[in-house]
C-alpha cells in the first residue's frame, strides 16, 4: 500500500512537472517567434489563478485541461 501511495504522488509531482515544461516552452517558443502578446500572460495568469483546482484535483478529472497558451 506505501508503495502505491509513493507511486501516486511520483506520478502527480511527474504530471506537474510536464504541465510546467510544456507552459514554460510554449512561452518560450512564442517569444522566439516573437509572436509572445500580453494575452498570453494575461491568460496564463487566469490559469494559474488561486480559483484554479490543484495537481490532485486534476489527476482525478476525466476531462483534458485547456491549453493556457492558445485564444
């Protein structure tokens, strides 16, 4: 049972992760191609907002999360 506990939280910090790797390049990317606009961090801010679920809440959904990066 420790072991599937240990997993499960490897696995959230492992999705959290990927989740802030792909924002941060996305940003990234967009900078470079210097298409990079305040909406995108306007958007990024309402994303990461106080009123969004945390990591748990969001492994537990069924649903995909929308891109924080795209209109």
């Amino acid at each position: 049972m420790l072991d599937a506990e240990r997993d499960y939280y490897e696995a959230l910090q492992n999705y959290a992760n990927a989740r802030y790797d792909y924002v941060l390049n996305t940003l990234n990317l967009k900078q470079s191609a210097g298409t990079l606009s305040p909406q995108d961090l306007m958007n990024l801010n309402r994303w990461l907002s106080a009123s969004a679920p945390g990591i748990e809440a969001l492994a537990e959904d069924d649903e995909t999360i929308d891109d924080p990066t795209r209109n």
